[in-house]
C-alpha cells in the first residue's frame, strides 16, 4: 500500500495556496479600509467574509480534499470583527457606550487594527484549542474517514493546520499588544500621522507579508524533503496510474482476530505495528464478490468461512485507487485453523486493551477500522436513530465483541450511527440545537 501513503503535489500546492489566499484577504481588508474612506470599512469587511465564504462553499461543491480550516476559521474572524464593529458603532449612536473616535466608523480617523487584531486573537485561540472536535473538521472527517485514512499526507495537513492557527494567533496577539501599547502611549488623539498610520495599518500588512514569505520558504523545503525521501507523487505519475483496489480482511473466529505483530510500516523499517496479514491489491476499478471471496479462500487456505462486506473508500488524493474492506468470519475454534501466513489469534479483548492504552502500535488503517468498528457498535447500543439514550442510566457504557459484530446487522458503509456519535443527548444543549438543526444529520 505504499502509492496511499505518498502525498500528492497538487495537494499540497493547494493547502499553501488556500493559506495565501487567506492571508491576502486580511491584507486587503487593512489595505481598503485605509484606502476608501472611513465609512465603507463594514462594507470591506463583508466583501472579505463573502470571498472567503465562496472558497469555501467552492470546496465543498467540488469534493475538494484540501484542509480548509484556516479558511474557515479566518473568515469567523472577520464575521466576529464585523459584527463587534457594527454593535459598538449603534450602541455609540443610542448613547449606550462612549467610545474614541477612532473606534467609530462613522468618524474620521477610524482604525480598524485597533478592533480587528484583538477579536481575531482571540478567535484564532478559540478554534486552536478547540481543534480536535471542530463540528467542521468532523465533516471532513466522515467525508474522507479520518487523517488516519490519508497516512502521511493527513498527518502532514493536520499538523500544519493546527501549527497554522497557532501562527496566527500568536501574530494577531502580538499585533494587538503593539497596536494597543502605541495607541495607549503614543498615539496624540489630534490628528492621525503618516507613523501613526505606519503602526495601525502598514505594521499588520507588512507582518503579515513576511509571514507569508515564511509560509512559503517552509513548505517549499516540506516539499523538497518529501521528494527526498519518494514520498510525493506528481500530477503526471497520478495521470498515468492505472486504477487499484486494495483489500483488507479481518480474519475473525470465536472472539479471536488474526493479527501480524511484526508489520512493518512503509519507510519505517525499524518499526513494527500489528495488522492484518491478509492484504493484496489488484489493478482494476473493482472487484466482483466471487472473485473477492476467492482471493481470501486462497490467502487463508479455508473455504467454509463467512465473507462479509465492512466498508470502502475512494483514497482522497488517489481518486483512482480504493480501500475495501472485509469480515471473514471462521467457524469452530481458532485451533482448528493452521494459516499459511506469519501472524497470530489475538483475543479481541487484548486488542481492545492495546488500543485503548497505545494505539500507535496498530498500523493508522488498522487504527481508522478498529475505531469505526467501535464508534458504529458501541453508538448503536446507546442510542436510539433520533440520537437519545435508550438507557436513563448515564453511567451505563456497553462493551462489545467479535461475536457481538458476527450476530449484528448493522451497515457499517453507513455513516448514521458516526454522525450520532457526534451529536446526542450527551451534546450539550442537545434539545437547542437540535431544534434549530431539525432532525440529526443521520442519512
């Protein structure tokens, strides 16, 4: 499986790119709003959020498979700049508050640093530490079944995006302080000079620019060590790759799975991860049931097992390449069975103890089927399809097995019960936001 843990170009040109793109709105939001006069910063700034806006819904319409969450977060960013910006302007024309007037758009000199640096250090910060249950990413997730389905690249993506908006955030915090100390201790209320002017809108594009410069010196070096190293793969190579379809079988009998312990992860020669033996690949879009079962007779050198569809995915980079997999579920005892390959019977118990406690010692496929087999079965056992638990004890958590799976009639293609998982009665707020979302997303 070494073509899926390669990272495509194109898809990192386009994670830099996105990057770009967003940092040049923020430099043109300061550029405009110093430019035009005082008065059209609110209508700058939702010209901003509505370009940012259609990248994103671009994305979306087109399967993009490009991290977006910069994007996202930057335009909450000028949202939460907008909207801070046009309340304290009504509340200063009812009276309410008492603001300078380089806080009022209304007035002349109006500068925006002074609102925008502040609200997008903190917003930055907010979805920084939130970063790991963004109702945003989780989308993603289900779309292309986890960073763990995308092996190196969603490693890399996911990494930078999280060092991305801590980049941000610190830049926008450390702007703040600047603003703020000038416009505290050195910045005369009389009129607005050319430095003044160099501090509040000229220091953020120019801060700004150099970051872009750094962006694009450190990714350009992530590309050459990737190339380095073979691990990138070119438009040209992805244009002459024929289509494969990978599969993988878990070989399950009793409530005992049949692991290798000594797979060695691509690249990492010295590193040894359990998964399963039973891997191959065929040079077609495809594979017709007979012959799927076929293939795991021969592998397993039993004819009387159970074969049983788990689940599928189209590689997000590789669009031609895809990832079967499959249960195959044995009768009798584990002893019964001498398999022709190297590996062992893992008590399903024992596996759930390791991945519980080091799940970096299962390979990342093996991790991503563990963790979907966990999600949709355990869900399934505590809530109902409308997302409410079906036991009033709150304490109660279920455990599963092999046997458990075996006997169960669930469609585990189906990303239903994933989406449950994610948004229940165990959500806060749940009955809210349930009304104003209408039903739970369970498709």
């Amino acid at each position: 499986m070494k073509d899926l843990s390669r990272v495509s170009s194109i898809q990192l040109y386009s994670f830099w790119k996105n990057l770009s793109i967003g940092l040049l709105v923020i430099i043109a939001l300061m550029a405009f709003s110093h430019v035009l006069p005082f008065y059209a910063s609110p209508i700058v700034a939702f010209m901003a959020a509505g370009f940012l806006y259609t990248m994103l819904y671009n994305n979306r319409m087109h399967s993009g498979t490009s991290c977006m969450v910069v994007i996202y977060a930057l335009l909450y960013c000028i949202i939460n700049y907008t909207v801070v910006t046009i309340i304290l302007n009504i509340l200063t024309m009812w009276n309410i508050v008492y603001l300078p007037k380089e806080f009022v758009y209304l007035n002349d000199p109006y500068i925006p640093s002074l609102l925008l640096d502040p609200v997008c250090c903190v917003t930055m910060a907010f979805f920084y530490m939130r970063r790991h249950s963004l109702s945003f990413c989780q989308d993603c997730r289900l779309k292309i079944n986890g960073f763990y389905e995308r092996s190196r690249s969603g490693a890399i993506f996911q990494y930078e995006s999280f060092f991305q908006l801590k980049n941000l955030a610190m830049i926008f915090g450390a702007l703040s302080v600047a603003v703020w100390l000038y416009y505290k201790y050195v910045y005369i209320s009389l009129s607005a000079s050319s430095r003044d002017w160099y501090v509040f809108t000229w220091l953020t594009i120019i801060v700004f620019i150099l970051n872009e410069v750094y962006f694009i010196f450190r990714y350009y070096n992530l590309y050459l060590d990737l190339k380095e190293n073979d691990e990138i793969i070119s438009q040209e190579e992805l244009s002459d790759m024929t289509s494969k379809t990978y599969l993988r079988f878990y070989v399950i009998c009793g409530n005992k799975i049949f692991f290798d312990p000594h797979t060695i992860v691509p690249r990492e020669e010295h590193k040894e991860v359990l998964d399963t033996p039973f891997i191959t690949k065929r040079s077609v879009n495809g594979i017709p049931l007979p012959e799927v079962r076929n293939i795991i007779k021969r592998m397993t050198g039993v004819n009387e097992g159970e074969l049983r569809f788990y689940f599928g995915r189209k590689a997000p980079d590789l669009k031609n390449h895809s990832v079967l997999r499959y249960f195959y579920f044995l009768p009798g005892k584990p002893e019964d069975y001498d398999m022709p390959v190297d590996g062992e019977w893992m008590d399903f118990d024992e596996v759930k103890w390791i991945y519980s406690r080091t799940p970096g010692r299962f390979s990342t496929m093996a991790v991503t089927d563990l963790s979907r087999l966990a999600t949709i079965v355990l869900t399934e056992k505590i809530f109902d399809e409308e997302g409410n638990r079906k036991s009033r004890i709150k304490s109660y958590n279920p455990s599963f097995n092999l046997i458990d799976v075996y006997e169960s009639d669930l469609d585990f293609q189906d990303d239903k019960w994933i989406r449950i998982s994610l948004f229940n009665s165990d959500t806060r707020f749940f009955r809210i936001k349930k009304f104003f979302r209408g039903k739970p997303r369970v498709r």
